[in-house]
C-alpha cells in the first residue's frame, strides 16, 4: 500500500465481481473510503467485495445502484457524499454485453438494453457525480469503456456503439470541466478474465483475444492499476485520455 487515495472516498459501480471489484479493492488498498455498488440483485458480490476490503484492514460498505435508473444514480452519489462529506472520485464500471451477431441480425430490444445500461448508465453516473465534485472542489472520474470503444469488432455492434459512445462522453466532459478541477478519463481493456469475457465459448474468447500483441489474458487487478492510478495524484496532469489496457490490442496486428 503506498497511500495515494489516503482520505478520500468514493465509489466504485459493477463492484460485485470482475474489473469492479478488483477496483474497489485496489482504492482501498490505497487508503480510499469506498463506497460498492451493484445491482440489488448482486447483493451477495457486493457484500462479498466488502468483506474483502475490511479483511484486508480497509473502508467500505454496499450500497445498491441500477445505473440505467435517474434516480438510482442520483441516491448513490448522495449516499457517498452523506456518508464521507464529500465524493472524491467514481469509477463507471457497471455493463453488460450482449448477443453476437450482425448488425442487421440484431433486435431492437437487445440494441436498447445495452445502450441503456453501457452509455445511458455512465452519462446518468458522470451527471450526478460532476454535480457533487463542483461542490467540492474537484475530484477523478473513470470510465470504463473497451478496446471496442477504439475500434470495430465483430459481432458486436451494440456494445461497441455504447463503448464508442462512453469515450465520446468522456473527452467531452474531461474538456467541459477542467477548469473546475474535475479530471475525466477511461480505461479500454482488451480480453480480461471477467465473468462477462468468460461468458461466451472458448471459441469466441480467443477471437477476441487473437489481435493482442501479447497472447494471454489480462487480470482485472491490470486494469484497476490504470484506474486508480488515473484518479490519483499521480495523474493530476492527465484528463480526456482513453486509456488502453488491452496487450496491444488496438496498436496493430
């Protein structure tokens, strides 16, 4: 542990497992409050990633958050800012993905769905969240978007447009309030071992996983080293940035 989120709080969505709550995990290690969200219906992940961090000597408690909902997001923001004073930093974690096929093949309810959740869902999430940080001073707001948000993949037509969308969101923010203190960056993993990525067939994993220059899976705790450290004092000249974290994904094959 090195402190470099030593007295600050904040909260962490999608934190019942993978990328999420190897994040929360990694904020508390470095001395954040951390307040861990999911979906009510994840409860017991949620639950779960708490244990660990108070395990490990940490601060955090759940509080539940259906990021595609106003006003759930509105709720979390002010748990966090009742609860610590303030809100430091967010990490937009929370996602779905979504059926494989082509883009005339997909339905319309499917397409809906994960716009709802991926694009609407941060936009609602970055909304209340630079509406706290203005009240005090500042603070790091992280996305999580995907190599498919940087480039076109197979199949993917629906998630690749709300993780195309997330970066648009992202720089749009990071240059509407700079000058408010307010940093706002995204991570783009490539093939990470998460119950999302491990969902679909062997097949499919090592599609996405083929144009990586490195040929192995990432481990959510790669990602949450970008995270944290973006939303730390060591990125304080760093905003708008869409951060791969993907192996070499998007650099060419």
């Amino acid at each position: 542990m090195t402190g470099s989120m030593a007295g600050r709080a904040g909260l962490v969505t999608g934190a019942a497992g993978g990328i999420g709550r190897a994040c929360a995990v990694r904020f508390a290690a470095e001395g954040a409050s951390v307040v861990v969200s999911d979906l009510e219906s994840a409860r017991a992940g949620g639950e779960e990633t708490v244990a660990m961090i108070r395990k490990a000597g940490g601060t955090a408690e759940f509080f539940p958050c259906d990021v595609a909902d106003a006003g759930a997001a509105e709720a979390l923001v002010a748990h966090v800012v009742e609860r610590y004073g303030q809100l430091d930093f967010a990490h937009n974690n929370a996602g779905i993905g979504g059926s494989n096929g082509r883009l005339a093949d997909i339905s319309d309810e499917d397409f809906d769905r994960i716009i709802a959740v991926n694009l609407r869902g941060t936009f609602l999430g970055m909304k209340h969240q630079i509406r706290a940080m203005l009240g005090n001073g500042g603070g790091a707001i992280v996305n999580t978007s995907s190599n498919a948000g940087l480039r076109g993949v197979r199949l993917l037509s629906p998630y690749t447009a709300s993780k195309h969308g997330i970066v648009g969101l992202t720089r749009n923010a990071a240059v509407e309030y700079a000058d408010d203190g307010i940093r706002v960056n995204a991570v783009c993993p490539g093939a990470i071992v998460t119950p999302l990525m491990m969902r679909g067939s062997p097949e499919r994993a090592l599609e996405i996983r083929r144009p990586q220059a490195m040929s192995r899976f990432g481990q959510p705790e790669e990602v949450a080293a970008a995270v944290v450290w973006l939303c730390s004092p060591d990125a304080s000249f760093v905003t708008g940035v869409a951060m791969p974290v993907d192996a070499g994904s998007v650099a060419g094959w």
